[in-house]
C-alpha cells in the first residue's frame, strides 16, 4: 500500500466492520456495494462465481433467512498476508449476538476507484476488498 493508505490490517478492520453494519441492517443493497464482480467464492466442495451484484443481493439475502434476526455482527480480522497497493488474505471469525459462528480465510483485492481494479473493471468509487472467501 502506499505511504498515505492505511495499513492492511487497518484496511481489512474496516472493510469488515462495514460488512458487519450491513449484515445486521439486513441490507443486500450495502453488502452488493462492497463485492467487485465478477468474483469467485470458494465454499468447501461448491465453488460460486459471482457473476453481477443481483445475485450477491440474492445470495445474501438467502444467507440472512438462514441465519435469522442478529443485533451484533463482529469480525475478528487478522491479516496474515498482503502484497502492497494489491491484495490482502485476512483470517476472519464473524460472531453473532456474541457467539462465534463462521471462520473464514479472505483473500482480497484492494482497489481504489471505479474501473482502477485488477480484479474487476466495475468496482465501487471507495476502497473496498474484491473478497473471494474461503472456508476454514
């Protein structure tokens, strides 16, 4: 990253506490705002390519019917890996109401404006993580 970027750790903290805020609005507009498409993510034994933000919508919203009414959402991020101004791989467990319920490895591209990606050439205009996720 950049001298005036944030670090990657502060990057990724950030980038999941918003995730988190959406999640808990129930918001699959917000959360179809922080994914780049096209993207890929990787469940064990069923690989989901992400191909336009209907069906990130789509996705979530089928995710918060099986995961019920939350109040909290909190992301414990470690990075644990990063290439500078590129991407970063953050170990995340996501608690809900206070137990821990989801851990995954995210490997993520950092990008900084519409079209600047090397992920993906429609990326929102704020920074935000192309996130291909990875169950542990």
């Amino acid at each position: 990253m950049s001298a005036e970027s944030t670090s990657p750790q502060s990057t990724a903290q950030d980038f999941f506490e918003t995730y988190a805020g959406a999640v808990v609005a129930r918001d699959a507009e917000a959360v179809a705002d922080l994914y780049c498409v096209p993207s890929l993510v990787l469940f064990p034994a069923q690989p989901l390519p992400v191909a336009d933000r209907q069906q990130v919508r789509t996705f979530f919203a089928d995710a918060a019917a099986q995961r019920g009414e939350i109040e909290e959402a909190s992301p414990a991020v470690e990075v644990i890996a990063s290439a500078p101004d590129h991407s970063i791989w953050a170990d995340v467990t996501w608690s809900y109401d206070g137990t821990e319920r989801e851990r995954f490895v995210t490997s993520s591209c950092v990008t900084t404006g519409r079209g600047s990606s090397p992920c993906s050439p429609r990326c929102p205009s704020e920074p935000t993580l192309d996130s291909v996720l990875e169950a542990l």
